[in-house]
C-alpha cells in the first residue's frame, strides 16, 4: 500500500518515510555471466575426459542446461578447503544445434571468484580461460543494485523503451518464476520474459528470508548469510544481446540501463488531493501501477486525469536514484578478465585435482583416507538397474557420440 512520505524531505533529497534511514544504493553486482566459444576438434575428446575424471573425483555433477547434451556443475566438496568455501560454475558441452557454440560458461562473479573457474578451465582445455574471455561471445549479462532502506511497495517505477509490465507474485517457487499461489505481490517484472532487455524489481530481503529457512532445514547444511533487519530492493536486469559477437570487453561500453529507469514516490491520496474524487482515481491508478506497472496504468488514465497527476509525478521524483553503473561494471570486468591471486586454500584443492585428471579414466579414484593396517578390502555390492531406468553412458559412448 502507499505509504506516508514527509514533503521537506523530498525537497532535501531525502525521500524517505518518516522516522527511516534515507535510500542507500550499493555498488553494482554482476549477478550472472554467460560465455559460449567454439573448441577445436583435437581438444574436445581431451574435455571429455577431463571432465568425467572430475566427476569420478566428485569435483564434478551433471546438472541439466539448455541446448546442450551435456552440462555439469563444477563446484567445491560439501566440506570447504582451506576456507575457500562454497563456490561453483555450469558447463555445457557439445550443443544440439551446430549453429550454437561448442562449449558455454555460466557463473555467478559475485559469489565466485573468477580465480576458482580459470583454473578449472585451464586444466580442462589448455589455456581456455583466457581464450573464453578473449574470444568468447556474451550470450547473457545480469547487473544488479541492491537499495537498502526502502520497500517496493514505496515506489511507482517505469522505463521508457519497455511496454511491457507484470506483477511477480508470491510462490512455492523462487523469485524469478513465481507462482499464483498467494496474493501477495512481492516484486515487479519489466520487459517480456525472452526478450532482450528486462528488469526484475523485488523485495531481497523476503528472498534471503526464504533461503536461509530453507537452508537451515536441511540435514548437514551450513547457516547461510543471515536475513538483514532492514529492507532491501534489488533492481536487476537482464540482458541478452542480439548481437551474435559480443566480446566482454565489448560489453564494458554496453549503455548504462539504470540511468533511464524513472522511480517515484507512491503517495497517499490524501497528501496529494482534497477532492474525494481525485482522491479515489489517484488511489486506483496507483493499485494499478502496482499490478501491471506505471505505464499499463498511464495508457488507460482519462486524458483529463494524464494532466492533473503528471506534474504530481515529476515532483515527487526520487531524485537520490543515480547509480554509477558503467564505472562500477567495468571495474567488475576487468576482475573477471584478470582474476587476482587465488584465495587461501586454492593450491591444495587444484594440486589434489591435477592429480586426479593425470591419472588414466579406468584408474581406481583415490579419496585421500588411509586404510587401517589388516584392513579387507570391501567389496561394494552391486545393485540392479531398475527396469525402465535409462541406460547410463559410458566414456565409449560419449567418445563415439563426438566422433559422429
């Protein structure tokens, strides 16, 4: 609902509720990067390989990604090394369509060190982080900046060059695909769900809320960041470039999207008007805006009402909204591009996997734990396939499936 704003404030630039801290924007954050590049034919048979090493040393899991056959997830042990803690990256290989590169990279370079995935690659393909970053295309870049102090439920938002407009409801599901199972909106979508620019505004304290209760219900887990006392808006957006080679130093010039975002402050009625009548309009155009977003709501606002609330807008703008976007995202890249000097913990985790992925693939894994002296060795029983339980792919088939 709309909330109480003090006048003298917004003329200070304060535009917060009375009794708050004023809006607080924090640095961007790349929250997610998508890298696909071609693999010569003389190394992909070597990636193969590698790759299922790493998965036998359980450093490794498939896990499913788009257009690709095969895809895994490469991430630390449950139990963190030498205080690297938990850190991961998604790889696929070998794509349906020929028109689609050979190998795609996908991680997040907020939560995990740049360092950790180029030495992953460079052990998986001869000096393939730096040829990803050099010669890989951008399929996907996500920029997120966190708000502290403010609610979504506070604000009227729009953005010029993007019509379309969506309430994201709370559900079972996360915050990025929601269900309707509850009432409550808890976030903002702008721009069509595969389209090549779009904003997700939600609430990130319910979100990290929502992880830590789920986190901590299960066995053998450890506590995640715990849920901040203030609130928190995270403005993210999404982008997918149409152009087929864009490099990611290309995408350090990529025009600042939050610079034409228009936030204002959502008002009560009986701050703005003294009439009953305009009171009632202005009440319904804002529960409007809420649910299908300030520009839905303009278009179908009477001609006569556009003239009486435009300038209602304009002054009540958040004129504290001016994050330095481009200088922090380039700042970001270049991180990404020369990765600093790996994190406490990292020469033994590597050491351990150079060994694991030097040893040949019919070679027994070793797990590090010594046998007591005298000790049999167990023989694991071997269980039955389950009748309608597909075939599991052997090293053979996957080799025979690149040759073909």
């Amino acid at each position: 609902m709309p909330v109480k704003f003090k006048y003298n404030e917004w003329e200070l630039g304060y535009d917060t509720v009375i009794g708050s801290p004023p809006p607080e924007i924090q640095p961007l954050k790349l929250d997610k990067l998508s890298l696909t590049m071609d693999v010569p034919e003389h190394d992909r048979i070597a990636l193969h390989k590698n790759l299922e090493a790493m998965v036998k040393g359980q450093y490794a899991k498939s896990k499913y990604m788009k257009r690709y056959n095969y895809s895994y997830q490469v991430s630390t042990h449950e139990t963190a090394v030498g205080g690297i803690g938990k850190m991961n990256f998604h790889l696929g290989i070998k794509p349906y369509s020929e028109d689609v590169n050979y190998l795609r990279l996908e991680f997040n370079p907020s939560k995990t060190n740049p360092a950790f995935v180029q030495n992953h690659l460079n052990l998986l393909i001869p000096d393939g982080y730096h040829r990803l970053m050099t010669e890989g295309r951008v399929t996907r870049i996500d920029e997120a900046v966190d708000v502290f102090f403010v609610k979504l439920e506070q604000l009227l938002l729009k953005y010029p060059a993007i019509q379309i407009a969506e309430p994201i409801i709370e559900g079972d599901k996360p915050v990025m695909e929601p269900t309707l199972k509850s009432g409550r909106i808890i976030g903002l979508r702008l721009g069509a769900k595969a389209g090549e620019k779009r904003f997700l505004i939600y609430d990130k304290t319910k979100q990290l809320g929502d992880v830590e209760t789920k986190t901590l219900t299960k066995k053998g887990t450890s506590a995640p960041e715990p849920k901040p006392c203030h609130e928190i808006m995270r403005i993210e957006y999404q982008y997918r470039p149409k152009k087929k080679n864009l490099t990611l130093t290309e995408a350090k010039a990529i025009p600042d999207p939050f610079k034409k975002l228009d936030i204002y402050a959502a008002l009560d009625d009986k701050d703005v008007f003294d009439s009953k009548t305009y009171r009632g309009i202005w009440r319904m155009f804002q529960l409007n805006c809420f649910s299908f977003g300030l520009q839905s709501a303009w278009a179908n606002l009477p001609k006569d009402y556009e003239k009486l609330f435009k300038p209602v807008l304009e002054k009540h703008r958040a004129i504290w909204w001016k994050p330095d976007t481009l200088t922090e995202r380039a700042k970001a890249i270049n991180r990404i591009m020369k990765p600093q000097l790996s994190p406490k913990g990292f020469p033994e985790y590597f050491q351990s996997m150079e060994k694991l992925i030097d040893q040949p693939l019919d070679a027994e894994v070793k797990t590090g734990q010594k046998k007591a002296k005298g000790a049999k060795e167990s023989v694991p029983k071997k269980k039955k396939p389950h009748p309608k339980a597909p075939k599991k792919k052997t090293m053979e088939d996957i080799l025979a499936d690149i040759e073909d």
